[in-house]
C-alpha cells in the first residue's frame, strides 16, 4: 500500500501569497487547490510530477514543485493525487470544499 500524507498550510478565503502557477485547466472562477509536492525521504521539492484533481482538473507541478488545480466547483469533493517517475506518488482526499483558496503539500513515497 502507497504511504499518503499530508500538510495542509492554509486555508484561504484570499490568496497564499505569490506561489507560482504551474499551469491550469478549467476556468479562473471556483476554488483554486494551490500546492507543492515534495519527496517525503529526504523534502525536496519535485518538478515535473503530473497532479490529477477532483472534475478532471489535471497540471504539472514546475518549479520548487508548485502547481495550482483552478476551476473546481465549490461543495466538491474528491482526490489530489501526484505522480512522478520512479513510481513515486501521493494521494489526499479533499473535503467538501467551502473556501476560495487552499495550499497543501503533496508528499511522494515510492512503492
């Protein structure tokens, strides 16, 4: 079984400062699932990890491993997850989401 885990930083009803955004997909209104994804051995950060989203929202992460999923419904739920390379990866499961804005931490694991 893959090892998930999960730091969640903020949750906004405004912006997390100036993250970068990694690309998107969807349209700019809804809630945007900021986030960073990093190796959970040794907390390097991971460019090029392909993150899949709730309603088929889907970008790589670029660099210092930042990505931005926008355009999510507000009240969904659902999954984040990361995979890089290697078989690394990391999964979170998303409550409802109520807020404009949110930053977690992705962290890989290898299987």
């Amino acid at each position: 079984m893959k090892a998930l885990a999960l730091s969640l930083i903020c949750l906004l009803g405004a912006g997390c400062g100036d993250s970068a955004d990694a690309g998107h997909h969807g349209s700019s209104k809804g809630v945007i699932v900021r986030g960073t994804v990093r190796r959970a051995d040794d907390g390097r950060p991971v460019e090029g990890a392909e993150i899949t989203g709730p309603e088929g929202r889907h970008v790589r992460s670029g660099p210092g491993g930042k990505f931005a999923l926008r355009g999510i419904p507000q009240g969904t739920s659902g999954e984040v997850r990361a995979e890089f390379e290697g078989g690394w990866s990391a999964a979170v499961q998303l409550r409802a989401l109520e807020v404009d804005e949110m930053e977690i931490v992705l962290h890989l694991t290898q299987d």
